[in-house]
C-alpha cells in the first residue's frame, strides 16, 4: 500500500449531497435500534479497564493493521489509545506491537460508539482517519456523517479529527456537524510523516489530503432516548 499509484476519489457528487441536511435531522430525532454485538461491549469494558491509570484517551476507529494507533501510542506515552478494526486480517499484519500503552480489538466502531453514548463515557480524542469515502451519490447514508450512528459517534468524544483525500466527505462531515450545532470547517492538511498506510499512499500519489478537527464544546444536540 505504500506505492504511489492510488486513483482520486472519483463521484457524480459536486458538492455536498442534496439529502444531507434531511438525512442528519432524521438520525438525531431518532433512536437507533441497531442490536450492539456483545464483542463490541466486551472490547469496550477491556479497554475501560486498560485505560485506568492514563491522563488522556484517545480512540482510533477503523485503524486497519493498527499502525496509525501505535504511532499515536508512541507520540501520546500519557494516552490510552484503543485501535479497533472490523478485520483480524488486517489487525494481524501488525507484527511490531510494542507500544504499551495501546491496545488493538477486533469490533466495530459503530458499537463501540453506541456503548460510550449509552454509558455517558467520552473519549478524549476521535480519530477517523481516511474511512472509506463511499463516493457513488446512492452510497451517502454509508458515511459516518449521514449514517444512523452519527450522533453516538459525536457525543463518544470531546474533540475529533478525520483525515480524508476526497474533498466532499470532509465538506459533508463538517456541514453534518454545524447541523448539530458544532463550529467547523475543511483545511487543508500538511503530511510530513504519514500516519498511516493508507496516508502514505495518498500521500505518495500527489492527492490533496483534507482535514476536520473539533472540540465538542459547545455541545452538540442531545441523543434521542428511547423510552
């Protein structure tokens, strides 16, 4: 994944989508009855119980092989930092796991986020790094900002950052975000050490990367909450 070969994002979208706006209201009226698999419960409970004992935390979501967790493990030596990806394969391409204070789980992040919102626990920081842009117009309510666990995913931490190379999902991620009452805005982002394999790639390919970062004050709309 480190050649410089990788195609831009590709989409009939120009700009943000129609149905954004509409879309976000109707997940933050309503309740998200999704069943939460008992793995992302159990993920979350064991790195609850890591994190103990460290000043901040900080979770990486849909970290792939876990390298971009553990350079932040690295960076961070005072955080707590959870990588979780849906793939064991992936997770298991990562043979240097030396960082001590981060621990990688196979789970959901949908889950994971669900089970924070549910339990009123925040993360310090959220890191979506380059998730997958789900580009074809029909796709929308595939992206985090138009899917249903949009507002567990914003009330899960008190500052988040995504890192994308397609342009319009950073625009929508901050629009869906103002939505809900959060300043926000699209800047350009810099690389001088990629963080992850996917970073690198982009990077290497000459693509404009593009960067969302919040703090969650003041706060965003509350959760719906099924009675």
């Amino acid at each position: 994944m480190n050649s410089g070969n990788s195609r831009n994002v590709e989409s009939s979208q120009s700009g943000i989508h129609q149905r954004l706006a509409e879309i976000v209201a109707k997940h933050q009226a309503s309740v998200d009855r999704t069943p939460i698999q008992s793995r992302d419960r159990a993920a979350l409970e064991r790195w609850l119980g890591f994190a103990e004992g460290f000043s901040r935390t900080a979770f990486d979501a849909g970290c792939g092989t876990g390298e971009s967790a553990l350079a932040l493990a690295r960076r961070q030596p005072g955080t707590a930092v959870l990588g979780v990806d849906q793939s064991a394969h992936r997770l298991a391409k990562t043979a240097d796991r030396s960082a001590s204070n981060a621990l990688l789980l196979r789970g959901d992040s949908a889950g994971v986020w669900r089970v924070l919102a549910e339990s009123g626990a925040m993360v310090d920081d959220l890191y979506l790094w380059y998730p997958n842009p789900w580009p074809k117009a029909q796709h929308v309510m595939r992206r985090w900002h138009a899917h249903p666990v949009f507002p567990a995913l914003i009330a899960s931490a008190r500052r988040i950052e995504l890192r994308t190379n397609w342009s319009i999902y950073a625009e929508e991620f901050a629009f869906a975000l103002r939505l809900l009452g959060v300043p926000s805005s699209v800047e350009p982002l810099m690389v001088d050490e990629p963080v992850s394999p996917f970073e690198r790639k982009y990077w290497a390919s000459g693509h404009a990367l593009w960067r969302v970062a919040v703090s969650m004050s003041p706060p965003a709309l509350p959760l719906a909450i099924d009675h």
